[in-house]
C-alpha cells in the first residue's frame, strides 16, 4: 500500500516537473478536457504557414477567425480524446485525476461540448476564411483522435511518427487561409513538423516510461527501451535540424535572416540531443530536451514571422551584396 502510494506520488511529480505550470495553473473541468496547454503551439505553426505565403500579412478579421477556428478545433479534438481514453486514463497514475476518470465531468458534457467546438470552427472558418481551412482543420481533428488516438497509439511503437500528421495540419490550415491553396513553402512547414515530433514526443515519453508500460500503451521506450529511443530520437533530430535549413528557399524573402538567426536554435538542439545519446537513462536530460524541443518549434515559427518584415528584407539586400563584393574580390 504504502508503495502505491509513492508510485503515484512519484509520477505526479514527475508529470509536474515536466510541465511545471501545472503546479502553478489548476484549470476548471470544462477546460481541462480541451487541453489547452497544447493549443498555443498549434496557432504558432498556423501563423508559420501564413508566414511562408504571398498572402501575408492577413487582414484582421481573417486572422482572427483562422486562428479562433483552430483553437476552437483543436479544443475539439483535445475534449473527444479524453472521452476515448477516459477508461485508460482512469488506470494510468499520472491522468487517473483528470475531469472524466475522477468524475467531476460527465461524459455526455464532454461529447456536447466537443460536438459545439467543432461546429463552431467549422462556422467561423467557413465564414471568416475559406472551405480549404475548414476542411484541413476538420482533417486535423479527426486525424488525432482516429488516426492517432484509436488506431495507432494502443497497436505500434511508431504511433507518433504517422500519428504526428494531426500536430502537422496546422501549417496547412494557415497557407490555406492566406492564399486560398497550400503551396510547397505551406508542405515545407507540414513536413518540419512531421519530422520534429518524434523526438520531441519520444523524449517525454522516456519520462513516462513506466506510466505507459504499466497499462500497455506500446510507446517505444516501453518496446525498444530507453537506449534506442535516444538512437532514434537523435536520427529524426538531425532530419530536424536538415530540413529546417530549407526554409532559407521556402521563406518568398528574408532567408538569409532566417538562416543566420536559425543557427543558435539547431546548435542548441543538437548539444541537447547529444547530451540525452550519452546518457538516455537521466531523466534530466530527457526532461530538457523535451522542454527545449517545445521552444524550437516556437522559435521556428518567430524566425519566418520576423523574416517576412521589411527589416528582413533589407538585410537580405544588404547581405547579398556583401557576399557578392567578397566573391568578386
């Protein structure tokens, strides 16, 4: 008894550690199953993809509706898988006290919450935007909680590598509202996502290892262990780092600010990663890593908002006629 007791205490405070405004932010019920602790990073890649489109800068009113559809879907999606999961949930240390498991939210609420968040992002981006934001934001949705949730999570180890196109449909949705179609800058973006999400998911997972295997859920530190997991992660870090240099042509202009303020961002991911590859066991080091990765993706995003400004502009004119004279010289 007195061991379950420290078991659970333990994962608490691990899960609490990693995500540290949880001992900070207790959020109501409603709220809580729509996990907006994810929702920010989502927006941020939507405002990537509008940054990488001739459609930027958007007006107002249709920046708000794509990025209030987007939050509204992914609050959506967040609410229908806690209503899948909720048996899981309720046997799993970490999420045995979420709103559903531990009954402060019935499950019919849950459904007719999740049903209202869908229907209005549907309305809003329909309206606000276009039909090819709403349906790639709808696509988004179902393919976390089908896709990922239903189907992969509870069968392979790789759940997250495909898993991760529902994390990688934001881009999307933001080239769509800006230009009316996705572009290969739009693609560039989706694919970035695609290739950072394995590692930075597969080094939260080193820390909940033990949470996992204890109900079953196949995640590769419970299949391969810890020391290929770190193998695995360095791999998709350094396709990371590679295909984050491309936005340098992906970017309409302002690619060569781009690149010179990408450097620090890789460098520090890359000592990170390495870090974790020579100990895949210290949970620090997981943890930091896992926390650094959350910054990256939202730096990434910074970088081709801030390259699409004037400034930008300018200091890539300059550049290349400073390289020009060195070459010449």
């Amino acid at each position: 008894m007195v061991s379950s007791i420290q078991e659970t205490i333990q994962s608490e405070l691990v899960r609490e550690n990693v995500v540290p405004s949880r001992k900070l932010v207790k959020l109501p019920p409603w709220l809580e199953v729509a996990k907006p602790r994810l929702i920010p990073l989502l927006l941020a890649t939507t405002l990537g993809g509008m940054a990488l489109s001739e459609g930027w800068p958007l007006s107002s009113p249709r920046l708000f509706c794509t990025l209030g559809g987007g939050a509204l879907a992914a609050a959506a999606a967040g609410a229908l898988n806690c209503l899948w999961e909720q048996e899981l949930d309720g046997r799993m240390q970490r999420t045995s006290g979420r709103a559903l498991p531990s009954g402060r939210l019935a499950p019919g609420t849950v459904f007719v919450g999740a049903i209202s968040c869908t229907l209005a992002a549907a309305t809003l981006l329909v309206s606000g935007v276009n039909c090819l934001a709403a349906g790639l934001s709808l696509l988004g949705l179902c393919s976390y909680v089908l896709l990922y949730t239903a189907l992969l999570k509870p069968r392979t180890s790789q759940n997250i590598v495909i898993g991760g196109v529902a994390g990688a449909i934001p881009p999307l949705v933001g080239a769509a509202a800006a230009t009316g179609h996705v572009g290969l800058s739009g693609w560039w973006l989706f694919a970035l996502v695609m290739v950072w999400t394995p590692a930075h998911f597969w080094a939260l997972a080193l820390l909940l290892k033990d949470d996992y295997q204890s109900v079953g859920i196949p995640m590769l530190p419970v299949v391969k262990g810890s020391v290929a997991t770190a193998n695995a992660i360095f791999w998709y870090g350094w396709a990371t780092v590679l295909l984050s240099s491309l936005g340098i042509w992906a970017l309409p202009e302002g690619g060569l600010l781009y690149a010179v303020l990408l450097i620090p961002f890789n460098a520090r991911l890359l000592q990170m990663i390495h870090r974790l590859c020579g100990d895949p066991n210290d949970l620090d080091r997981a943890k930091g890593l896992f926390r650094w990765s959350i910054l990256y993706m939202f730096g990434i995003c910074l970088l081709l908002v801030i390259s699409r400004q004037p400034l930008a502009v300018e200091f890539d004119i300059q550049g290349m006629a400073l390289l020009g004279q060195m070459l010449s010289f």
